[in-house]
C-alpha cells in the first residue's frame, strides 16, 4: 500500500513539474523576451523614454531562442509519437528513436 501510495506522489511530482515549466514557463519566458524588446529599443518603447540598452536586444534573442525551442520540441515529441517513433535524451540533445517494447 505505503509502495503505491509513493509511486503515486512519484508520478504526480514529475507531471506538476512539466506543466508548470511548459504551462507557464515558457509563456513567463516569452513575457520576458517581449519586455526586454522594449528595453532594447527605448525611447518610445519604454515608460520612461529612457535610451535603449543592447543588453535588453540581447536577452530578447536568448529568451525568444528559449521559447522556440521548446515549440519546436514539442512538436516533434508529438510528431515522433504520430510515427509510432519516440524522442530520446539519451545523448544529452533528443533525438528520434524507435519505441521499445
């Protein structure tokens, strides 16, 4: 019982965690890209007509690089599943491997 009671908890930790990441992580992340556009740019973008700031252009890119990232991810663990194939991070970086089993 106590056994089942742990695997239960096991599993409901991991899938709270992937939906707070992809379910609000990476809109929070895209949030902040869009913000740091602003910054970026300045002037009229910012509240305070302050000059834009390279680093904000910068970590635009990053957070935006981020963001599409995991799109695109996501679309090929749904595609892979599609073709009856899964993605593995066996090596570090996913890639396509046929399912076992």
């Amino acid at each position: 019982m106590m056994d089942n009671l742990q695997y239960a908890f096991d599993g409901a930790w991991r899938v709270l965690l992937v939906g707070l990441v992809f379910g609000a992580g990476l809109p929070l992340v895209f949030a902040l890209g869009i913000r740091s556009f602003a910054w970026g740019a300045g002037g009229t973008a910012e509240v305070s007509g302050a000059a834009g700031n390279p680093v904000g252009k910068l970590l635009a890119g990053l957070c935006l690089a981020v963001v599409l990232a995991g799109v695109a991810l996501g679309i090929t663990i749904i595609a892979a599943t599609g073709f009856g194939k899964e993605v593995s991070f066996e090596h570090g970086y996913p890639t396509i491997v046929a399912k076992e089993g």
